[in-house]
C-alpha cells in the first residue's frame, strides 16, 4: 500500500517538502532512506566517514563505502529515488546559518551530540522551523517534535548529558525502530501540520509518552521580559 492510498492526494505535497537530516549514522540512514522512498527532497549533513563499526546499523552503507564520506555514499543510495542535497561539514554556532539552507520545511536531528542539539534548537527557534528531536542508545529511543509554541530542546534537557551510544552502544533495532516512529511523526507534520505534543519514548518494548512543561527562564524560549 502506498503511502498516497494511506493519506489521499495530499500524499504528493511531500515532493514539494524539503527536509534537513543532520547526523547520517544508525538513526539518520534509517531516517533518510524511508523519507527519499517517498519522494521528501533531501538536505543530508555529515562530515564523517563510513567506517566498519557502523556498517551493523548504518543501513545505507555496505563494505565497498568504506571510507567514503557518509554523505556521499549515502546520495549514491538514495539519489535514484529524490533529490539529495549534501553538505559534508560539521555544524558549529559560526556556520550554522550559512550551512542549513533557507527552503528547509522540517529538520531532523539525527546525532549524538547535546551540543550540536542545543545549536539546532536556538538557529530552529530563531528561524522558526519546527525540528524532531531523536536519540537511541543502548535500547532507549526518544522523538520529541518541537515547534516554537512548545518547550523547547533547553527546556526539557535541563543541562543533562547522558551517555550517549558511542560510549555504551546501541542496538540496532531501536534505531531503526525510533527512526521509523521518527518518520511518521515527520509525515504527519509535513502533510497535515500535526504536531506531537508529548515526548515519544521508546524503552523495553514499550511506547510511552512523557508530558513537557515550558520553562519561563529558559534562554531560548523563555518569556521576553
């Protein structure tokens, strides 16, 4: 069945969408290779390679990628289904604006980085693009889209860093089980404008959803004195 049987004609708006993928590691294939099969045009961000740990989760990638940049196998993939952008830079608070594109619809994080999410969260609230937050580590996922009428990124991470799955792993279902989840919220969005108002958290073979109160001192968000 095909996705424009499962949401009527305003399944074709999705050629029109634009998305940003930032990270194309386990979540970020995942993530990726779903949304090109439906036409969604594609802004893939990386600068990192594709080394032989990462060919368990990474699906887009095989052996012959190795030491490519992901980006590039990654367009190689998937360019026969969409058009895919690539940006092989790292993002930092200098290049942000420069490197994230003006026709961008959605943005997806995709990375295992806090620092690079709290980038993300201020250039998205100041732009006012709505952005999915995802993690996965060991076999924990989180979705959280977040919008600028929402908490955001700063107010529910309360400064925590975790772990993340470079330092205890990952396994390889979850990923691709939030990256699926992850894709559904990013449709529901991109054709219907629905907005998930809870966290979506994925743990033990449980779905639960985690209720999120805005900060009024939050530094991004927070009411303007």
């Amino acid at each position: 069945m095909s996705v424009l049987k499962v949401y009527g004609k305003d399944a074709e708006r999705l050629k029109e969408k634009t998305v940003a993928i930032i990270g194309i590691g386990g979540l970020g294939c995942t993530v990726a290779n779903l949304l090109a099969r439906m036409k969604v045009k594609l802004t893939l961000i990386d600068n990192d390679i594709v080394d032989d740990t990462n060919l368990e989760r990474q699906t887009l990638f095989e052996i012959k990628d190795l030491l490519k940049p992901k980006v590039d196998a990654a367009k190689e993939r998937l360019g026969q289904f969409t058009e895919i952008r690539i940006i092989n830079k790292e993002l930092s608070q200098k290049n942000i604006e420069n490197i994230i594109p003006n026709d961008i619809d959605l943005i997806i994080d995709c990375t295992d980085n806090v620092q690079t999410r709290l980038l993300i969260n201020k250039f998205c609230h100041k732009k006012n693009i709505p952005w999915i937050y995802s993690g996965a580590v060991g076999k924990i996922g989180i979705i959280y889209l977040i919008s600028n009428d929402k908490p955001c990124y700063e107010c529910i991470n309360k400064n925590k860093q975790g772990e993340t799955s470079c330092e205890i792993g990952v396994l390889n279902t979850i990923v691709a089980t939030v990256g699926a989840i992850n894709v559904h919220v990013a449709i529901d969005y991109l054709i219907k404008g629905k907005i998930e108002d809870d966290i979506i958290r994925i743990s033990d073979n449980q779905v639960t959803r985690i209720k999120t109160r805005k900060n009024p001192n939050c530094p991004v968000c927070g009411r303007e004195e």
